[in-house]
C-alpha cells in the first residue's frame, strides 16, 4: 500500500499538489484514465512511479469522445474501488475531475489532429479522436508532468498523442507501455466486464487470428488477403461483426502493400454490443 493517495478535483489543487512534490526533489509521471482500472492501468502507474517517482493518475468518463448512441452512460464508474487500486500500486495523488471542473460553460476549444486521426477508429468513430485529442492535451497542460505513460492497447491513441504532444511543444514525455493479456491473449479492457460468458470465450479469439494474421503476411500471403482472411476467421469465431483489420505502417497508420518498414496489425470487432480492439507488432 502506499502511504497515501490524495485525491484532488479542481486543476489548481493539482498543480499545488504536483508543485509541492518537485519542490520535494520528485520527478512527475501521469497516466490518464477513464476509471474502472485493471492491472493494464496500474501497470502504466508503477512505470510512472519507477521512472519519475511521484506518480499522478486522473480519472475522468470524458463525454467529448463517446458519441450519443455509445455507452458513455454506462461505461463503468468505480471510483472507491480505483482508488483503493491506485493506492496499492503506489499512486501519489488521483486528479478525478467534476465535469464542469473540465468543461466549464462556454467552453469553445478543440484539439484536431490530423493524418493519423483520419483512418481505423477515425474512419468508424469520427468524433473520438477529437474529444481524446482535446481532454488529453488538457490533462497534460493541467498536470504538467514529465512523462505521461499510455497503453498500446490503444495503439491509435497512443499515436494521435504522441503527434498533439509534439506538435503542440508540450513539454511531456509520451511513453507507450505494453498491452497486458489474460491467459488466452485477451486485451486487458474496462469494456470486457460488458462480455457474457459466451462472449468472454469467443473474445480470446480476436489476439489469435491477429498472430495468424501477421504469420500468413510473413509467409508471404498479400497483405490485402492476410487482412480478408482474418476479418472471415474472426465471423467463423463468432463475433458479430468486424470494423477492420488491417496491416499498415507502424508510424503512419498508411496503408501497405509489404512488410520492408515497420508495420502494425490492428483490429477492431463486435461481440454482441461489446467493441474489442486489439493490435500488435507485425
Ligand atoms: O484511454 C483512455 O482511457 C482515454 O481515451 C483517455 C486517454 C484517458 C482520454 O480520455
């Protein structure tokens, strides 16, 4: 356990508490959540812990990137029990907002970031990456840390950050931190506690055909083909439907047509009315 979390709601609170501890000698990591934490969030607190020694965690359901038919009302909300979390894997201080503290009336701004915004999520859910892309560069603004530590889970996140960060100078290290898996290659998500029995049993299939997927581009199958085959093994599985999967640069999210630079295969289907993403190194 640690010593103890504080728990703040407004941004000047935050910058004292994370003012008092620089002044301490402490470097300051931050990672953002939307709460119902798993042991993948609280793998991104204690690399923010070892590496800069005062450790921030927010806990914000940010409306501005669920659309109105999704399930911003109820995405799981657990603020004893992420606290209690939080705390036991040495979190300092938990910045957990009120909504108007981060949307106050008239409030006019957005973040857009292009490019690697446009395809995959972008193309299926057009308003997200603009609200992540928003509350995220508040978030670092407001907690002024030195790095601010994001799942590769969201692999597209992970990106669309790392550009807003560079491109709007602010002063944050970006670090990505691997996906964590259950036993049969499931992606830690707050959005599996949706899954039936049923569905839990199907949903471990998604990581496999991924690692098959990147097997067949490997031995030589085209991409295009590699990605088909996937997307029809996923239905065979039993998902209900699939949004995509596709095999694109690394960096860029850009099509491919061979594996010569750095790739990524990312997907993301349907289990009933729950949305799995997974994606992986190629
Ligand atoms: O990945 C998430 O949980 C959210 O998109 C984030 C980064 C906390 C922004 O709301």
């Amino acid at each position: 356990m640690a010593a103890s979390l504080s728990i703040v709601r407004t941004v000047s609170e935050l910058r004292e508490a994370v003012a008092r501890a620089r002044a301490a000698g402490a470097g300051v990591g931050f990672a953002p959540t939307m709460g119902a934490l798993h042991e993948g969030h609280l793998s991104l607190i204690r690399a923010a812990k070892a590496r800069c020694g005062f450790a921030v965690a927010s806990l914000f359901v940010n409306p501005r990137q669920f659309a109105p038919h999704e399930d911003f009302d109820r995405y799981p909300r657990t603020e004893a029990a992420d606290a209690a979390l939080l705390a036991s894997a040495g979190c300092d201080l938990l910045f957990a907002p009120e909504r108007e503290a981060m949307y106050p009336p008239g409030f006019s701004t957005s973040v857009h970031v292009a490019e690697v915004s446009a395809p995959l999520e972008g193309e299926m859910r057009p308003h997200f990456f603009g609200g992540v892309a928003t509350v995220v560069t508040k978030l670092l603004l407001q907690a002024q840390a030195d790095a601010a530590f994001f799942g590769e889970k969201d692999y597209q996140q992970l990106l669309v950050v790392k550009r807003l960060a560079r491109d709007l100078d602010i002063p944050t290290e970006i670090i990505g931190c691997p996906t964590l898996r259950e036993q049969d290659g499931l992606a830690l998500s707050s959005r599996n506690a949706y899954l039936s029995a049923d569905e839990r049993r199907i949903a471990g299939r998604l990581n496999l055909v991924l690692h098959e997927a990147i097997k067949a581009a490997h031995a030589g199958e085209p991409i295009a083909r590699a990605e088909a085959d996937a997307a029809h093994r996923l239905l065979g599985a039993g998902f209900s439907s699939v949004d995509y999967v596709a095999i694109r640069h690394a960096e860029t999210l850009e099509p491919i047509t061979d594996l010569a630079a750095p790739a990524r295969i990312l997907a993301a289907a349907w289990l009933g009315k729950t949305r799995l993403i997974d994606n992986m190194a190629v």
